[in-house]
C-alpha cells in the first residue's frame, strides 16, 4: 500500500469530535518526515475522496490556514463537531487529539489490500 493509500485511510477514519496532526499522519503512513505530503493529499484529494479535511492541524494545536476564510470554514466546521477552538486558532490537543490502536491501523492496511 502506497503512502498516499495509508494517509487516505487514516484521515478517512478521524471521528467527529477529534483531530490528528499533519505529522502524526505522516508518521503512521510510513513517511515521519512526510507532513508537508499530507497537506498535499489533502489539497488534491479532499473533495474526490470526502475526507474530513478539518480534523487535520498542524502540531502546536493550531488551524494552519493563513486564508482568512479558510481558517473560518476550518474553525466552523471544528466547533460544530463539539471541539473548543479559541479565536486565535488554536485547540487543546490533549482533550482533542485522535490516536489510532495498532489494530485499527493494521485493519486499514488488511482492507487496502
């Protein structure tokens, strides 16, 4: 299964209510180093795929559009799933932050398969 395959999957199963990382992505998708292709995959692939692009932030907890209207729809669609962002942009990782069990990880790869 490609990189891409594994980022799909895995942003496909962020529940609503919860948010991953650019880097966490990456990291479970095989490439640690590979945030900046996630933020690819979600540029080219979001509308093809339906992915639940919202639930995805940078590391510091943060919205990462520099797009006005952007980091709005962003910061909407956060707080209409139950998730507190302040005005700045910014959300508390610990109460918010998605982590996959091994097993569901492994099933994502058995069902890409």
């Amino acid at each position: 299964m490609s990189f891409t395959e594994r980022a799909l999957a895995l942003i496909k199963q962020i529940p609503r209510g919860k948010v991953m990382t650019y880097g966490q992505i990456a990291r479970l998708a095989g490439s640690p180093r590979g945030a900046r292709q996630v933020v690819r995959v979600l540029h080219s692939m979001s509308k093809k795929h339906k992915l639940p692009w919202h639930r995805v932030i940078n590391s510091k907890g943060e919205i990462g559009f520099k797009d006005e209207e952007m980091h709005l729809v962003q910061k909407l669609s956060l707080e209409a799933e139950g998730i507190r962002v302040s005005s700045d942009g910014k959300l508390d990782l610990k109460l918010y932050l998605y982590e996959p069990d091994v097993h569901t990880i492994q099933s994502t790869d058995e069902q890409m398969r």
